[in-house]
C-alpha cells in the first residue's frame, strides 16, 4: 500500500483462482476516502504465467515502485520485477 502526496491510497495485489496459478494477475485498487471505500480493481500486469507478490512504495521524489515476481512454468524459477510510474 503506498500512500500518495494528495492522501490517495494505492493498494496492490494478486488475484488468482488459486494459491499457484497460471492465472496469477497484479492488480491495483484506489481510494481516496481513507481506505473506507476502493475503486474498482484494474489490473496493471498480466503474463500468461503466474504472477505474484507485489508490493509498492511511494518514492522521496513522488514516483511509485512496485515490484512483483513471475512464476515460471514448473513452479520452480522466479523472476523479479520492478517498475517505475
């Protein structure tokens, strides 16, 4: 969950069918109400593998950083992710 400069919570997450799964998706929701009530869920990152464990920051000049992995077929291998807004 990252708190932005205008006291807007971003709050990300992996939603999937299942704990291990091919249809792992980041998604992202907002509220600008103190976490009383969210947006909708948009999804920000979608591979046809299993994505998962995402978490963000809001960094000292403004930007947000999430990170994330990607579960590679066999369900053995990992790759980390990072992007910048």
């Amino acid at each position: 969950m990252a708190l932005l400069h205008d006291s807007e919570l971003v709050v990300v997450f992996r939603e999937a069918a299942a704990h291990v799964a091919d249809d792992g998706r980041i998604a992202l929701v907002r509220s600008t109400d103190g976490g009383r009530t969210f947006s909708a869920p948009v999804t920000i990152f979608d591979t046809k593998y299993d994505d998962n464990g995402p978490a963000i920051t809001r960094l000292s000049d403004g930007r947000l950083a999430l990170q994330f992995m990607v579960l590679q077929p066999g369900g053995v291998h990992y790759r980390a992710y990072v992007s910048f807004s």
